[in-house]
C-alpha cells in the first residue's frame, strides 16, 4: 500500500507524480483552469488522474486554500478562480475509486521539509515566501491542521496595522508585505505597471537602494514572523522556501533582522531542501502516515 499518486493544486498549475517509497517515478502537469466553474475544476481533475491512478493505491491532494472534511474553501477568494466550498475529496474519489487524503500545500510542503531534516527534531515551522506567504507547522512529530484546517496560514498574522488590505480582508497581514506579489507591487510605484517580484529582486542584486529597501522591509517582516513563532511555539529550526525564501542572500537579510531579537525569538533558520515538488511529496508522505 504505498504507491501514490500525488496530486498538487496550485493557483497557475497543477501538477501530478507518481511516488513510490518517496521517489518521484512520474510527473505531469496542466495549467490551473481560471474559471470559477466547478465543473472546470472537474474537467482538471479527471484529465490529470486519468491513466496515471491504474498504478496508484491511493491519492494524496495538496491544494492551495483551506481544506476542510475534504472541501475545498478559500481564505483569499482571489485565488482559484473564486472557487469555493468545492467537494475536492469526493471529486478526486469519483473519478479514481481510490482511498483520498486531501490537505493543505503548504502543510504538506512543511511536512516533506520536517521529513528532509537530518537532526532529530520535534517542533518545527516551515515558511514558504513565494506569490503569498504560507506555513507548514510540526509541533511534537505531529503536522498541524487545525480544528478548521486553517493552521499555519502564518502570512495572515498582523505585520502592519496601517497597512494595506491584504487578500484575506484583514488590513495589513505578513503576506501583504513580504510576498513576492507585495514586492512586486511596491516595485510598480517606482518602476511602473511591468514591474514584479522578480524585477525588483533584480533590482536588489544589483544593489538598487530603493530594491533593497523593499526586501530589506520583507525581510524583517519575515523575520518578526520567526520570532512570533519561536516564542509562541518554541520551534527549534525555521525552514524558509518559495521563490522569494530561497532567493540569494534573502535567508542571510532575515538572519541579521533574527539575531537582533532577544535569544527566546530566536530559532534556527535553514532554506528548504525538497524545492517545487514539496506539496507533492509531502503529501504522499503525510497520506501514509495516515495508515500506519
Ligand atoms: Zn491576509
């Protein structure tokens, strides 16, 4: 009972792999439909499961959004489309026959990075700093959901009161102001509506000092966001990934920001090691653990 097929789906793409014994064997993937249609959804699913699950015993789901009892519902509503409250286990279990597990991306990408750490620790939190800003969090060896499978969205804890409005509808979240869109957009006021979080990172490497001054504010609002972590919930390692976490020199900026807080907010801090095709992984092993 331990081939999977592992399904990851993401606001731009979504992927497939087939993994057995945690090795991928196979991947695919397709373009996210933008339609707020559920059937648009269900045309996805079955063209990426179809043919590939004849080899799986059973499906792992990693989605963006919050998963709940197998429904798929949106924090942000901007994303997917605007698809809400979508039946994403019984969909996935229609069309494959197979026994389903269904979770969070980036619980399942922070349980692969707990699952790749090569100490023996308990208590750990995974921050993926990418188009948005999400966590994965391990506290005693177990991976938390929560009780509305909403735990570890850490890009929604308050950086900013007077900031701006972020997707959530709360003023001023961690994501609204170090997430590569965030960066991205600070970067269009300086260099116009071209502009993205990959510009001005650009920008930063070439030591622009308006660049550096915006990922220098991402950096430290990460930064505060480890603290909050480390003193909340005593982690002992902070995992950074996502496009924007694993960027040159940014781990170094939110180090510097970390080492000036008090030793109680401080954790140990590493850049992720399963890179894109954690979602995935992470939730074949996840699903497994489930069985055991
Ligand atoms: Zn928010």
């Amino acid at each position: 009972m331990n081939s999977c097929l592992a399904i990851d789906i993401g606001g731009t793409k979504m992927a497939a792999a087939l993994i057995c014994d945690g090795v991928i064997s196979y991947l695919t993937q397709i373009k996210t439909p933008s339609s707020t249609r559920p059937e648009a959804m269900d045309e996805a699913l079955t063209e990426l499961i179809s043919g590939l699950d004849k080899d799986a015993d059973f499906i792992a789901v990693a989605s963006t959004g919050i998963i709940h009892n197998g429904i798929l519902g949106a924090l942000n509503p901007v994303n997917l489309g605007g698809l809400n409250n979508y039946p994403l286990k019984s969909k996935v279990q229609e069309i494959s026959q197979r026994p389903v597990y269904v979770i969070n991306d980036a619980q399942a990408a922070g349980w692969a990075e707990y699952k790749s750490l090569p100490q023996d620790i308990s208590n750990m939190a995974f921050i993926t700093i990418s188009t948005g800003v999400g966590a994965g969090i391990v506290i005693n060896n177990k991976l938390l959901t929560g009780s509305r499978g909403i735990a570890g969205h850490a890009g929604h804890v308050l950086a900013d009161p007077n900031g701006s409005r972020c997707g959530c509808g709360r003023r001023g979240c961690v994501e609204s102001i170090a997430s590569g869109t965030a960066i991205g957009n600070a970067g269009k006021v300086l260099w116009g509506e071209h502009c993205d979080g990959k510009y001005v990172y650009k920008k930063f490497l070439e030591q622009d000092p308006q660049a550096q001054k915006i990922i220098q504010r991402s950096a430290q609002t990460i930064a505060n966001l480890v603290a909050d972590l480390s003193i909340t919930l005593d982690v002992e390692q902070v995992v950074l990934g996502g496009s924007i976490g694993l960027a040159p020199g940014y781990i170094e900026l939110v180090r510097h920001c970390l080492d000036e807080f008090p030793p109680a907010h401080q954790s140990r801090l590493s850049t992720a090691a399963c890179g894109a095709d954690a979602g995935l992984i992470g939730a074949a092993q996840w699903a497994l653990s489930l069985q055991k």
